[in-house]
C-alpha cells in the first residue's frame, strides 16, 4: 500500500516517533483486514468502501498530524 510507504519513508527521516510508528503500523493491519473481509465473497459493496476508504483517511490525517507536532 501506499500508504504503508509514507508512514515507513516518514519514520526514517525521523518525522515521526516509534511509539507513532507503531501505531500508524497497527492501523494499516486492521485496514489490510478489512480490505481482505470485504474482498472474501469476491464483492466488494458501497457500504464497505466507503467504510475503507475512511479508515484510509483517518490514518492519513493521523500521519500528517503526526508528522508536523513537536513531540520527540
């Protein structure tokens, strides 16, 4: 996922804390379940997009806010 990317690309450039990182990581594990739950009947409806593509951007807005407070 691209999303995966960013997060690992921020951590090493020190954007965001491993206690953020771990967070960040176990978010995308649950994404990745309920993308894999949608697709197991082979149909994925509009009800669970939409409920994937929030949790897609909830952990985007939670990245950027991560990276751009001041906690280290």
């Amino acid at each position: 996922m691209a999303q995966e990317a960013m997060i690992k690309k921020a951590y090493k450039r020190g954007r965001v804390t491993p206690n953020e990182y771990a967070k960040l990581m176990n978010e995308q594990d649950v994404i990745r379940m309920t993308i894999r739950k949608a697709k197991r009947d082979g149909v994925v409806t509009p009800f669970e997009q939409t409920r994937i593509d929030a949790k897609l951007d909830r952990a985007a807005d939670r990245l950027d806010r991560y990276k751009t407070n001041w906690e280290r």
